[in-house]
C-alpha cells in the first residue's frame, strides 16, 4: 500500500518472471495448480507483455509419488539438487554469530553444533535465510505492536535478523505481517492455520458481531482487522475471532 520503493518492486517482479526457468532448469514439470483451500487463481490480465508467463497462470512443480501438493514437491525438487551437488548439511547446528575480516566483510559463521562450537567459512558470500519473529514475543510487540498466537515454525524467533544487526545490518519493512488465521490447541505450540472451503459461514467478533466481508476478504490480510481496539472497553474484540457455520460447509 504504497510503502515498498519503486525499485524494490520492479526488481521483485523481473526476478519472478525468471522463476519457470529456474525451475525447469532445476529438473522441475510444472502443471496447473490445484488446491483444496484457495480458489483458482485469475487469468493473466495482459497475457502479451514480456514476462506474463512467470506469474501466471498459477502452476506447481509436478511430484513423483502420486500427490500433487506443490510445496512438498517444491521441497522434493529442492533436496535432490542439493544431494546432487554434495551440498553439505549440518542438522542441530544452530548459527549464533557472523564472522568479520578486518574490512567489515562477513566471511562465515559461528555455530553450536552437536560436538561443540564450529566455524564456517564463506567461499564467496554468507546467504542469510532468517524466516520471521513470529515466535519472539518481545520482537512482536516492539514491531507489531501486537502479542498473539502466530501460525509458523516454533523456530522463528528471529536470531538470524539479531546476528545481522549485531554486524551492523538495517532493518526495513518489520511491520509487515501475512496474516491468516487459524486454531490455538492447547497441547499443541503451534496454531493450526484454517481456510472456509464453502460459503457458509459467517466470522464473528467476541460480542457476536459481525466485522468484514466474509466469502470477499485475502487470507493473507487479516492482521488489517483483526488487531482492531474498542476504544470504549479498552479489548481487542476480533482476537479470538469465532466463525459459525452451517452442516453443508462442515461436510465441505
């Protein structure tokens, strides 16, 4: 919403266009995506301009087991590749600190490993894959305003983001939130994300009213309401949030 700079976003978008490539080139069969959970993504609307075919229409990598669910088979692909180069991994190894030269370039890394403290040095660069903050309660509330139960990995509790501020790193855009919704177990850590398969539902706020267009609303975008504060109570209604539904959408 007018808040990412011009040449972020026609870097992003050129380099997606590049992706159906990428992914062949890696040994990828991309056919028609299918879903249980979205809807079918619309047509191209300019199918003619240069670049249309590398965001639409919306495919998946093709698996080899019989199941055609594109993020397992996208991690499939990934992992042979991987095995292919004899890229090696190091499991339990959790990386605590980047190591500097005297010019204040990174060239590796500190990690606790099964057996001790290690080193990893860097051949040409340190790639730094630091998933989010969901899980670091002190980081939602200094950049979310916000404390609340996330769907995501337990594991993201943002140390990847700390070590590269630690070397001097700036931070851009940590307000940003991809907010479905989901259920809170108990016994579970983490929530189970949720998505109405029919259109018999309605969501309500804690005082049973009603808050948005229920069947029209991005799944990614509920963190736009669901944070609202009733400023005569002082409780945020919408968290939790219930959904009621008919018996046909419970068979759905």
């Amino acid at each position: 919403f007018g808040i990412v700079h011009r040449d972020m976003i026609r870097t992003f978008v050129e380099e997606c266009t590049k992706s159906p490539e990428w992914l062949k080139r890696l040994g990828a069969e991309l056919v028609p995506h299918t879903s249980s959970i979205f809807p079918p993504a619309p047509a191209v609307v300019f199918p003619h301009l240069p670049g249309a075919d590398g965001i639409g229409p919306k495919r998946q990598v093709k698996g080899t087991t019989g199941r055609e669910a594109g993020g397992v088979n996208m991690w499939g692909l990934l992992s042979r590749n991987v095995e292919e180069r004899k890229i090696e991994i190091l499991f339990s190894t959790a990386a605590k600190q980047l190591m500097m030269n005297e010019n204040r370039e990174v060239i590796g890394a500190i990690a606790d490993g099964p057996t001790g403290e290690i080193r990893v040095k860097s051949k040409r660069a340190t790639i730094m894959t630091c998933g989010g903050f969901e899980f670091n309660t002190e980081m939602q509330l200094q950049y979310l305003g916000l404390k609340f139960d996330a769907l995501g990995n337990p594991g993201n509790t943002g140390d990847g983001i700390k070590m590269a501020q630690e070397v001097g790193a700036d931070l851009w855009h940590m307000n940003g939130i991809a907010c479905a919704i989901g259920y809170k177990v108990p016994e579970l850590e983490a929530p189970i994300g949720s998505s109405m398969p029919a259109a018999g539902f309605i969501y309500v706020d804690q005082d049973g009213t009603r808050f948005m267009d229920d069947s029209g609303f991005d799944v990614h975008h509920f963190g736009m309401v669901l944070p609202y504060l009733d400023l005569k109570s002082l409780r945020r209604l919408r968290m939790p949030t219930y959904v009621i539904f008919d018996d046909d959408t419970r068979r759905a």
